[in-house]
C-alpha cells in the first residue's frame, strides 16, 4: 500500500475510535436518563394517589391557611 492509502486508513480508524466512544457515552446518557424518568414516574404516581386519597374538606382547608402574621 502507499503512504496516502495508509494515512487515509488511519484517519477512519481513528474516526471510528472517536465515533465508538461517543456513541458509548450517549448510551450512557440515555440509560440514566432512563432511570430517572422511571423514578419520577413513580413519585407523580405516589403523589396523584395521596391526592386522590385525601377528602374534599382537607385540600379545600389546606388551600385556605391564613397568612403569616406579617400581612
């Protein structure tokens, strides 16, 4: 092989390299990402079924605290 032929080689592998790499990094992202979708599913459902547990008179009183002394 000639020296353009190797050098053009080695710039691809070199490519390939790089493109492996960011390729394992991005599934990395996207595996953690995964995760925490899962877990703030499970907190929106954990607190829809609290709020759909709760009785009309406690959100009801819970929205209508008096305000702070210094109003």
């Amino acid at each position: 092989m000639n020296d353009e032929l190797l050098h053009r080689l080695e710039q691809l592998e070199t490519r390939l390299a790089f493109q492996d790499d960011t390729i394992e990094q991005l599934n990395r992202e996207i595996t953690a990402q995964g995760g925490e979708i899962a877990r703030l599913k499970l907190q929106l459902s954990l607190l829809s079924k609290k709020f759909k547990e709760m009785q009309p008179g406690q959100i009801a009183s819970q929205a209508e605290e008096t305000p702070p002394p210094h109003y």
